[in-house]
C-alpha cells in the first residue's frame, strides 16, 4: 500500500515553492447535490466567504490547484467538475463544458455565490466560458488558462496521447513512470503528489484513474468532439477577462487568440514564458500574480 493523506502533502507544494508555511491550512471537502442526483465535491479553502473558484482541466482535479492556493492565502473554492477527482460519474459520460457549466453554477451558488472570480483551464476553462456567458451573475471576473474553442484534437494531440493510453498500471510506480514520461517540465515530487490525487489502488494490487476515462463520443462511436459552437458565447461575456497562454508550449495560436480579441477585445492576453498548458504546474507563482491583477480590476456588475 501506497501511504496517501489528502489534507497531508501541503506543506511538500510549499517547499518546492518556497511558499512560506505557517502550519497546515484550513481546507476542508465538501459536496452538492445536483438537480440530477448525483453530487459534486470541492475542496473549500479558508474560513471566510470564498474569493475566487478554481476549475481544472480534463484528467485532472482540484489539488492541480494547490500550490496556486497556498500563495494566494485566499479563501476560495475548488472544484471537481463532473466524472473527476471525488465528484460521481455521469452514467451517459457526457462532460462537454456547456452542460458541466450548469452543475459548476449550481455548487457555486451552495459555496460560492459572491466569488470575486472564476478561473478555469483547459477543459475547466471551457467550462469557465460558458459559466459566465450562461450564468453571468455568478462571474464578476474571469480568467481563462490556455484554451480557446478553437482548441481542436491536431492542437491537444500530446494531452489526448496521455489521457488515452492505458487505464490500468500493475503498480503505483508504473503509472507514476508514465506520468513522468509525459510531464518532462514537471518535477518528480510534484508529479507524484499528482497521481496520489488523481489516483487509486484497486482491490487486485493494480492502480487505475479517479477521472471517468470514458466520453459520450467515443462510447458512441461518432464524430471527434469540437467546441466551435463556444465562440459565440465569447462573444457574450460581460465580466473583466484575461487569456493567459503558455509559452513553452500551448494548445492556442494564433489564429485563436485573434479570434478571441476580435469577440472580447477588452481581453487582457499573457503569455507565460516556460509554462506549457497547466500553467498551475508549471509557473504557479507566476500565474497568482495574474489572478492578484484580475481580482484588483473592477468587477462586472451583478446581473
């Protein structure tokens, strides 16, 4: 058995960042009923009314969000969106950011109904778009790390390559090797806290994803999934916006973020020099300074 203690890694992302530690924050889980039933969970952060809500990417989870929350000592949410991390499993594996937006709406309104900001990437990202288009009143600032609708599969071919090789590893070391194999930016450490969060043993010795490794698409056999129909809802949004691109390695161009400009020209746009896609991985530091300026421009008024 592989020691795991999900309030117990903490001080490791301090360390790492040479955050300082004061002694283990105040986190705590919680979870929301759904109009469907089901429940999604999230990792509530500090003691006050909550600033700001995080969402991840596909394949990821709430701790992605970790060292990015112990620099911003603020209180905040956390989310895990539908079919990741502890939230359940949708039965018909639909996870498109539209319809996961309404369920984020939903916890926001239970935990977080006056968050200063919504930041969201990749496929939270996504989901963060159509939160604020769909459900402005609960987005008073938005931020968007590395992805446009216009992300496609030729763009996202190396997180695609990852997230659908195999679902079963004999061994913790296994599946930490092919985490690895793929995060070459990434340190060791980091990388395992990762799988531990997003991971688990199965009764047989083998370890296996948290993440549901199936799509409505693909158990369908149809057509690959595209997010063109989201640009009209750029064009939407009322709240304060910044697009931060990695700049290593991204699954925007250019086009993209001309195409967003174009929508929402008020955009502030950052290229973060040495982060790849998860900019919380890669430059977490550098990425809560971008939020402290997004939560210091003026707010979008309630609506």
């Amino acid at each position: 058995m592989v020691a795991y203690d999900e309030f117990g890694l903490f001080a490791e992302n301090a360390a790492e960042y040479g955050i300082e530690w004061t002694g283990t924050p105040t986190v705590r889980r919680e979870s929301v009923e759904l109009p469907s039933g089901l429940r999604l969970s999230a990792l509530v952060w500090g003691a006050g009314a909550p600033e700001l809500v995080l969402i991840h990417g596909g394949a990821q989870n709430a701790h992605t969000w970790d060292t990015v929350a112990l620099a911003l000592g603020r209180p905040l949410v956390a989310v895990d969106l539908p079919g990741h991390g502890h939230s359940d499993h949708r039965p018909a594996h639909d996870y498109g950011p539209e319809s996961m937006a309404g369920d984020v709406a939903v916890a926001m309104e239970a935990l977080a109904p006056r968050a200063g900001a919504v930041v969201g990437m990749s496929l939270g990202g996504l989901t963060a778009l159509c939160l604020a288009a769909d459900h402005g009143h609960l987005v008073r600032r938005l931020g968007i790390v590395d992805v446009t609708p216009g992300t496609d599969h030729k763009k996202a071919e190396p997180i695609i390559a990852f997230v659908d090789g195999p679902q079963h590893f004999d061994s913790f070391e296994a599946i930490l090797g092919r985490t690895i194999e793929h995060n070459p930016t990434r340190s060791e450490q980091s990388l395992r806290r990762g799988v531990l969060h997003n991971a688990h043993e199965m009764a047989d010795g083998r370890w296996t994803w948290n993440y549901d490794p199936m799509r409505d698409w693909k158990a369908g056999g149809g057509a690959e999934i595209t997010f063109d129909g989201l640009w009209e809802r750029v064009s939407r949004i009322a709240a304060p916006t910044a697009l931060w691109q990695g700049g290593a390695w991204s699954v925007i161009d250019d086009a993209d973020v001309a195409e967003w400009m174009r929508r929402l020209p008020g955009t502030v746009h950052v290229v973060v020099d040495g982060a790849g896609h998860s900019i919380q991985g890669d430059r977490p530091l550098e990425l809560v300074a971008l939020i402290e300026d997004l939560l210091a421009r003026p707010a979008a008024a309630p609506g």
